[in-house]
C-alpha cells in the first residue's frame, strides 16, 4: 500500500510542477504590459523601464522561471500589480471562503445526489421521476440556476440575503446551487453501484443467510457504494476549491474565484498564476485523500496490480 | 530431450520453446525454462491446472509476449519483434480461446468478425461479395449453413460463438492451430461437437494443432503428444495414452486420479479412507518468487525426499518419446515403486 | 442434530432452536413447481425430494432449469420470476410462509452454497465476518462469540491456521479456500437442506477432488440432505446416492444413481454418461460422441418431448405428446424401485 501512495505523490508532485510551468508559459500569452499595469498613469518610459527591470522583465526566461520557482517554494506568490499587496495575503482568506463553500456544496450534492440515487433504486415507480430531475439538472447553466434560485429566495420571498459576503446566511443559496448542479452525478453513482450491488451473488448470498433488508442495505451494499463516490468527492473538492468562479460572481461570493476573475480584468498577473497554482495543488492533495480513503473503504486497491 | 528429438526429420517444428522462461514485470515467474516442440503436422496439448504456465506458452506462441530468456521460434526461425515483423507469423496462426463471451466483440457483426483476419492481413475479401462468400463457406463448414451474416454475437449461444471463433481462426488459411480451452465454458453435450469441428478442420486443412486445457482426458482425445505442467514448469511428456496408462511424473499420477469416477462402484474421492488423500491440501499456485533449486511439486509430492527440496530435476528422456522431470519417478503399472 | 468432533460447544444445536428438534419428514419435498420469467418457462411442473443424509445430484446443462429449480425453491430468486408449488423443508411448509416468516429461520432451514465463490463473498469485507454474520444474526451471538464461531467454522472445513483466514479479504485466497468459506457458511448452523450449485465446476481437477472429500466428510458427520447441481457425470458418480436429470425445464428420469448408470432410461441421460464414456476411453484423434444438436433456448422448446429433435430413436409419438415421468420398468438384479423417466421408449435402452 505505501508503494503505491508514493507513486501517487511523485505523479501529483509532476502535475503541480506541470501546472506552474504552464501557467509561467501561458504568462507571456496574456495581453498586456505589466509594467503598465502596475503603473498605468505612467508616460515616463524610463519608469515603466524601471519598474521592468525591478520586475526582472529583461531577463531571459530560464531566468525568470528559475527567480519564480524560487519564490514560490518560499512561500512567495509575487506581489499583486493592483493592490500591491503580497497574493499570499490575498489569496490566503480567500481561500478559506471558498473552502467554506466548497465543503458546503459537497455535502449538499452528496446528500441530494444520493437520496436521489437511493429513491430510484429502491422505489421503482419513482425511477422516472428521479431520471427526468437528473435530466433537467444537468441541462440547466450553473449560472442560470444560481440565478433563479437568487431572483426565487433573495427578491421574490426575500428570505435570503441579496447582497454579497460571507456570511452564515449568504452561504445558503450558493451552495445549494452547487448542490443540486452536482447531485445529478452523484444519483447516477449511487444508483449504478446500488443497482449493481443488489444484483450481485454476495447480496443473494447476505439473503440466503437471512439477513435483514436494512441489514444487508447498511452493511454490504452501502460500502460498495461508497468507493465510487469517495472519488468524485475527492475530484469536486479539488476542482471547486480551484475557484467555483461562476457561483461566486452571481452570489458575489467572495472567494478565490471571484479574486480570480477580478484579476483577469485588471491583467494583475501574479494574483492569476496564484490562484491557477493553489488550484492546481488543491486537486492533486484531494485526488491523493480520495486515494487514500478509497484504499481504505476497498481492500482490493490497497495493492497495486 | 531438445526441441529436434521430436521434430519430424527434416522439417523444423512449426513452434519450439528452447529453454524459455518468462518472468513478468513485478516478478512474477510464469514459465521456468521450460522445452517444447510442435512438429510440423502433428499435435501437442499442453496441460495443467491453473498457475502451470500454460496460457502463458500460448501467449508466446501467439506473439502476444516475449519470453524473457531462451529462445522461441517458428519454423526453425526466431520469433520477429514487432507488430508489422509478427503479422506474416500470425496470418499462419489461427487460434480459438476459451471465453466465447470475451473474444467475440458484440459490436461487429458476424461476417466482420470473421472476415477480419483477411483485412488484418491484406488478403482478398476483406470487404465486398468475394468476403461474404467465404465468409458464407466457412460459417456452413463450422456447423453454422446459413447464418445470418449481419447478425450480431448476441444472437448465439456459447457453442455457437465458438463456432464463429473457429471459422475466424481458420479464413486466412492458416497452417497452426492453436486453442486454449476452447470448451472449458461450454456444456458437456456442446463440447464434444465443438472438438470434433477443431479435429475434422484440423485433418481437412493440414493443420498442426497446439491444444492447451486442464482437461487430461480430453488432451488424450485431441493431441499426440502430451505435456504436463505445472508451476510453470514441464513435468512430463509423452504420447497420450502413455501418459495416462502409466505415468511417470507422480503429479500426473496425481491429475489421473483427481478425476471423478466414472461409477458410483468406483468412488474414491468423497470416501476419504479410501484415497488417503495423500495429495496434500491447497491448490497447485505457481511458485511466487524466483526459480527455486528444488522440484516444484515437491510440496505436495508423496514421494517427494530431500534431493527433492534441494535440486531442481533434470529433464530426463527415457526414449524418443517420453521424457521427465524427477528424482523418484513411477515405474509401469502405476505401482508407485522407486525406480533408480 | 448435533454435530460430532465439531469445536466448541457454543455450536450445538441448543443454540440454533430450530435445528435441535429431530427432521420431521424428507430434508426437502419439492411438488409441482413452476418457475417463470415473463412469458419464459424455466421449470415445469418439478416434482423432487432428498431425504435427510441424502445427496441428490440435479443434473443438467445451460438452460435446462436446475438453477431455476434450486434457488426458487429456496426463495432466492429475484423477484421477476414466479415461483409456485409446493416447496417443504424438514417438513416445514416454505412455499407458504411469508417473506419475513421465513427470512427468520431460512439460515437454519437451509445453507446455499453458490457456484462462484469470488462473486458470492462480499469483496470488502473480511471472510471471518461474513461467516460470523451467520452465527450473530441467528444464533444470537455477541461480536466475540461469533468471531469464535466463524474461526471454528473454518476450521472445520479443514482450513489450516483459521483464526488468520478469518482476517483476509476474498482475494486474498485461492478459489479452493474460497468454496471452502462458502460451505463454512451454508453449515454454520446445521441446516437440515443444504443447495449447492455447482460448486465445484469452476475449480481446478485437484482443488475439485480436495473439496469433494470436504464434503464426503462432512456428509458422513452431519445428516443434512444436499441438493448438489452439477453437470458433470463424474461428480455425480462420486457424491450422489439419488439423481434427478432436467431438460428443458422439465425432469426427465430419476432413480438411484446406480441404476441411472448402470441402466438410464431417457436417452439423454444415456448420451451424457456416454460422452463422458468415450471422452475418457476413446483413441486419439477419433471423433468424440456427441449428441447432435444443442439444448432449446427457454422460452424455445419443440411440441411434445423437448428432446426430440436430438434423440436417435424419436417416433412420432414424441412429437405428439410430451411424455410424463413414469416408472420404468424392472431390470435384472434390481428392485427399479423410483427408477422414473419421461420417455415413451424408455426401457428400450441398455
């Protein structure tokens, strides 16, 4: 089993480095003068050559990719061209809202997602239903359904906040948002894995040994499921704490997805790279949790085949 | 004994394994030096239980692997490494394995899947009337007159697929056949048509014919000359019907008499005092590490004594035709006395 | 029913309740059952019984019903399919008892062994527990008491170093120790009925010949009558006292397993113990005997009798009516007596 964690490690390492590289890359494709950015009542040349040669702008590549990859295992995300601030402290509490929320929208998927699945399989008369729902759900824009649910709730019955922040109150609608945009997934899991469970020669085995419904529902089929959905809950943690931009701009959540598309507008490059690199990391650490949990939940992963 | 005892004079077998082994990536020792020979014309079944390496040798013979050390050859000529080097050599293999659920693919139809081989080759009728009409033979000649060519494998029982299966080994005119159980997953009352289609195309066509399954009686039916394995290794080998009157390996003793009686007269095996159940409790797994100095079914051997735990047997060859691995081997009549 | 040279008191039939009272009448009676699937027929008007300590082998091929036979008799088909007749077990009535009247005594009625040990255990939990689940369900048993059951269990079909077995996980163990734990777990509680579906057909010829003298031990000990379906002549030769063969869900002869080898009376029971004859004796290279033809798909079966398109010796009688099962007649030097066949010819064969 740590045999095969290591492997998972180093690849996620590779993809991190991956990422940076990329997102370094992709800096010089982004329209724009830094040096305007940071100064833009500038008409000096000779302070936009200044504060280029300050930014290291001159140097050749290897150079600059070297001064931010040093930085970065520092600690050191740069400083932001627009607030001239350290993207460390920006994106530090940022972060936090968006975990809030991220972990607040997971549990709404998995909860709705799974009751969904869990009624299908085991109400046939409900199937259709439950189906039709999953349909409509992924059919709607996520920011079609935020905002519905905003115009619903905030202005119509007015029981939730319409102004931004991140407050208790505020967290609602966004992550029920993200709650039922996600749930058609995991009712499609549960329902498989159940089905395929219910189906299987151990479960007529659990009945011929006459164990209780529940009984077999709790203890042999409810693991099977697990394994499945502890991936895509790994994989949605990972992706949403890289920034749930949408839900974040509609709701004006402000979490690291709404710093993100604020700094794409203002072309503040070093707040971009930052978020892309938190990103990038949040995904790879949840992918190895998930890892993890599903070697636990299932023996038969602990070894690599 | 070498590959050349049993080729026939002058003409190199159609497939020999020199000494070969086959150690896979994470250790695992499938096949452990092991010699073998199919003679140009003749038949050679290959049988053992689960863990003998014996699919692994199909899979070498099919050039779906390479062996990790001796040498494997075709006519007398190293294996060519390669997809493009292989496909001359494969267009002469024809081959039937034992899932008739697995090696049909459900989304082609009937006459794709048997005209395939002329495509994969460059033969004429992959596409076009020319095919459907060979196609149209072969399916008759298989047990199958009439069959609808576009149907899909669904359609058919597992009997049928196989029968799909041997018209597919056989299109491209091929001068092997190889089969690795191809009725294992069949009913009783379906295998034996099944083998005596893989006989009549073997006699019509010519074809030598390598029959892997860890049936004993039916390897007798079906092929010449026997090997036994087991552990990845070959025990003994021999024509068929000595193998079975009077083996020489006790573990072919063993396999003889793991099958079930053919009368209620005769029962052993659920009468426990009876057999004595000498054999030893636990199935036959290949060896998981490497090549060790002892015999491989020392473990579970009744005869077994302490050279046996120390030093690998040496093939022996008794004649021309019979050959084995063991310090202690059966004498005539199943006795069970010492020889040597 | 108590169990000789079994370990621990614990496992004495006090505990199981059900199982500490004598068998009242046959370990199973089967009696007109019917199986269908929608609009398919799996098994027609079957009629079987196996007498405690008795093993009756239900021979049959894909398609002839014999899974349908055993497991709708006990219950565990899926709902789809529909079940009727009349099904007793140690002369209790299962066939009438509601679904949860008979979950609750069904481990101590009868023990189901399946035919594919990796798929039947339970893949993410440990093998001790799915055996211990037996004991602590119904026998009331706390954890501990039923993790000492379990490891008695194992041991008791003869797995070595049991206590250790019980912590691995399915596959982690050979298909051999793994049919082992199935059979653990169909005998926990001494049921008087014991189905087993063809347990042995996946396994290596050794790992087979291990495990039927498990079971021929194991009958010796305990007086449960067992069900075994197999489609092999040879297990059938080695196990069974009694046989029962089906053919397109319908039984086609049945009688004491010497008199089916000795003298079958349907020509398809002729026909398999006559190609496992010359699969065995036969020269090399020679054709082997086979019947022509191949089984009727369910749902497919010709007018009259469902073997006639493959019988050598059909009249026209076979194609008119479908033969019922009668006694056939005497043969020298046996009393025939239950010897049944639902041929118009039978007697006609030797």
């Amino acid at each position: 089993m740590a045999r095969a964690l290591t492997r998972r490690l180093i690849f996620g390492l590779i993809a991190v480095i991956g990422v940076i590289t990329l997102a370094f890359v992709l800096e010089f494709v982004v329209p724009g003068d830094p040096a305007k950015a940071i100064a833009p009542r500038a008409n000096s040349s000779a302070v936009l050559a200044n504060i280029r040669a300050q930014l290291h702008l001159n140097q050749p590549l290897i150079v600059q990719f070297a001064d931010y990859f040093g930085n970065l295992l520092r600690g050191n995300l740069g400083t932001s061209y627009v607030q001239h601030q350290s993207v460390t402290s920006l994106i530090g509490p940022r972060l936090l809202t968006t975990g809030v929320l991220a972990l607040a929208g997971v549990i709404a998927e998995v909860l709705i997602g799974g009751a969904l699945g869990i009624l299908a399989t085991l109400y046939g008369r409900v199937r259709a239903l439950v189906g039709a729902i999953n349909l409509t759900l992924l059919a709607v824009p996520i920011f079609v359904l935020g905002l519905l649910l905003l115009l619903v709730f905030g202005f119509r019955l007015g029981i939730a906040p319409v102004t931004g922040g991140a407050g208790a109150a505020q967290l609602a609608l966004p992550a029920l948002t993200l709650g039922l945009i996600g749930a058609p997934w995991y009712a499609q899991i549960v329902a498989d894995q159940m089905q395929d469970s219910l189906a299987s020669s151990y479960v007529r085995t659990a009945v011929s040994k006459g164990l209780s419904d529940s009984y077999i529902l709790r203890r042999h089929v409810l693991r099977n499921v697990l394994s499945p959905a502890v991936t895509m809950i790994g994989l949605d943690l990972g992706s949403y704490l890289s920034g749930v931009v949408t839900v974040e701009v509609v709701f004006v959540w402000p979490g690291i997805g709404l710093l993100a598309v604020n700094a794409l507008h203002d072309l503040d490059r070093p707040i971009v790279m930052g978020t892309v690199i938190v990103g990038a990391v949040a995904v790879v650490f949840f992918n190895l949790v998930a890892d993890v949990a599903r070697m636990f939940i299932d023996p038969r992963t602990r070894e690599e085949v | 004994m070498t590959a050349q005892t049993i080729a026939q004079v002058g003409a190199p077998p159609v497939i020999a394994f020199d000494q070969v082994s086959k150690r896979y990536r994470g250790g695992r020792l499938a096949l452990d030096d092991i010699t073998l020979a199919l003679p140009a014309g003749g038949s050679l079944g290959l049988v053992g239980e689960s863990g003998s390496g014996k699919t692994t040798c199909v899979r070498l013979a099919l050039g779906l692997e390479r062996p990790t050390a001796g040498r494997l050859t075709f006519n007398g000529a190293a294996y060519p490494s390669g997809r493009s080097g292989l496909r001359p050599l494969r267009r002469q293999i024809g081959f039937v394995l034992q899932d008739p659920y697995d090696s049909l693919d459900a989304r082609m139809t009937v006459r794709d899947i048997v005209a395939e081989p002329l495509r994969i080759h460059r033969l004429p009728g992959g596409r076009g009337r020319r095919g459907d009409e060979l196609v149209a033979e072969l399916l008759g000649a298989v047990g199958l007159p009439g069959a609808d060519l576009r149907s899909y494998p669904s359609r058919y029982s597992g009997g049928g697929r196989q029968r799909i299966a041997i018209a597919r080994a056989l299109i491209a005119a091929p001068t092997v056949l190889v089969c690795d159980e191809p009725t294992s997953s069949l009913d009783v009352s379906v295998q034996s048509q099944i083998i005596n289609l893989l006989l009549d195309a073997r006699r019509e066509r010519d074809l030598s014919m390598l029959f892997v399954s860890h049936d004993l009686d039916l390897i007798g039916r079906v092929a010449d000359t026997v090997a036994v394995m087991y552990g990845g290794r070959v025990l003994e080998i021999g024509p068929a019907d000595l193998i079975r009157r009077s083996p020489r390996h006790p573990y072919t003793r063993a396999l003889h008499e793991a099958v079930p009686a053919d009368h209620p007269r005769h029962r052993r095996l659920a009468d426990r005092n009876a057999a004595g159940g000498q054999y030893g409790s636990g199935s036959p797994q290949a060896p998981a590490t490497d090549a060790r100095d002892s015999c491989v079914f020392a473990d579970r051997c009744p005869r077994a004594q302490d050279r046996c735990r120390v030093e690998r047997p040496p093939v022996i060859a008794e004649d021309s035709l019979r050959s084995y691995a063991c310090f202690f081997p059966l004498s005539d009549g199943l006795t069970g006395q010492q020889r040597g | 029913m108590t169990r000789e040279g079994s370990g621990g008191s614990s496992l004495t039939a006090s505990t199981t309740g059900l199982a500490g009272e004598p068998p009242r009448g046959p370990a199973l009676e089967i009696s007109g059952l019917n199986v269908r699937y929608g609009s398919v027929r799996a098994v027609v008007d079957a009629s079987l019984k196996v007498e405690a300590g008795q093993v009756v082998a239900l021979i049959g091929e894909t398609g002839s019903g014999k899974t349908s036979l055993a497991l709708g008799a006990a219950r565990l088909l899926p709902r789809s399919a529909a079940v009727s007749g009349l099904v007793t077990i140690a002369g209790r009535d299962v066939s009438g008892m509601s679904a949860i009247e008979f979950r609750a005594i069904r481990a101590q009625l009868v023990g189901c062994i399946a035919q594919d040990a990796m798929a039947a255990l339970n893949p993410v939990v440990p093998v001790g527990r799915q055996v211990g689940e037996v004991f602590a369900v119904h026998a009331g048993m706390d954890r501990r008491q039923a993790a000492e059951a379990a490891v008695a269990a194992l041991a008791q079909v003869e797995i070595r170093r049991p206590d250790a077995v019980a912590r691995l996980y399915p596959h982690q163990l050979s298909g051999g120790m793994r049919q082992r734990v199935m059979i653990a777990m169909a005998i926990a509680l001494s049921p008087p009925l014991i189905v087993a579906d063809e347990p042995t057909t996946a396994l290596d010829v050794s790992t087979q010949a291990e495990i039927l003298g498990l079971v021929g031990d194991l009958r010796a000990r305990m007086r449960s009558g067992i069900l075994w379906i197999t489609h092999d002549m040879g297990v059938v030769a080695e196990l069974a006292d009694w046989a029962a063969v089906m053919y397109a869900g319908q039984i086609v002869e049945t009688g004491q397993v010497e008199q089916i080898f000795d003298a079958p009376a349907h020509p398809y029971t002729l026909g398999l113990l006559q190609t496992r004859r010359d699969l065995r004796s036969g020269p090399v290279g020679a054709p082997l005997f086979q019947i022509r033809g191949s089984p009727p798909a369910p749902g497919e079966e010709p007018a009259g009798c469902p073997f006639r398109p493959r019988c050598p010796r059909a009249t026209q009688v076979c194609a008119d009516v479908n033969p019922a099962l009668e006694p056939v007649g005497t043969t020298a030097g046996w009393p025939g007596a239950g010897h049944r066949a639902a041929c118009h010819h039978s007697g006609t064969w030797s």
